[in-house]
C-alpha cells in the first residue's frame, strides 16, 4: 500500500512508470516468495548469520580502504565516506580496481547524494569478499 500527494504534472510520470513497474511480475518470482516466506525460523537465522559474516568482512574492507562507515547501517549494502584527502569516489575506485582488482561502487552513481561515498554489496560470497579484502591489504604495502 502506498499514497503520494503531489501535482498533476508528476502524479502523470509517476503513474506511467508505476504501470510498467508493478504490473507484470514474473510468476515464478512471486512463488519463490512465497515459499521463502513459509519457511522455519531457522532458515531465517541462518540467512541472517550469513549476511551477519559479510557485513564483518564488508567492515574490515572499508577500514582497509581508511573509509568511515556508521555501524547502525541495515540491508545488503554497507555505505562508507571517502578517506580524508579523498575528492572523488571515481577515482578513488577506478584506483582500487586498477590496483587490487578489487570493485568497489562509487556512491554518485545512486544520486548526488551518493557522492563523497562508496557502497559495498553483501551479496558476493565471504570467500569472494575475503579474497577482496587480501587484495586491498596486498595494495596497500
């Protein structure tokens, strides 16, 4: 449910990508939440702890880099401020992917916003994440 108060002129933009967006969900999307949503606690706590894990990496990550995060940050992203000295999210990832082969969003590309920070994803595997994490230290000798 939902309710947006605005004027006509945007209530008429909103509505056209809402019909494309809502409309149309792929059924067996909908059945697999469905089924994921009928599951025992216990599938929930083993997610959680999973995702739990990759947030611990994703920590050690950003200290690696000298980027400042807030602990209190929920979801499958973990944001971070750029370093001191720092200008340019762009740079500052185009160099860590040059230089660890490591990919690391910059934030300006969700919004201006965004700028002046990078984001990690928790969706890649620890194994993944970790291997992220020895190539940055690995940089930084």
């Amino acid at each position: 449910m939902a309710m947006l108060a605005t004027n006509e002129e945007f209530l008429q933009w909103i509505i056209k990508v809402k019909s494309n967006v809502d409309s149309g969900q792929f059924k067996p999307v909908m059945l697999a939440a469905v089924k994921a949503l009928n599951q025992p606690q216990s599938w929930y706590d083993d997610v959680n702890r999973t995702y739990w894990r990759r947030r611990a990496i994703a920590e050690r990550i950003m200290e690696a880099l000298g980027c400042r995060f807030r602990p209190e940050q929920r979801g499958l992203f973990l944001w971070g401020r750029l370093p001191e000295g720092e200008t340019s999210a762009e740079k500052f990832c185009d160099r860590i992917l040059s230089e660890a082969r490591v990919f690391i969003t910059p934030g300006f590309i969700f919004g201006s916003n965004g700028e002046g920070y990078v984001r990690i994803s928790l969706c890649a595997t620890e194994e993944r994440m970790e291997e992220a994490l020895k190539r940055i230290l690995e940089m930084s000798k």
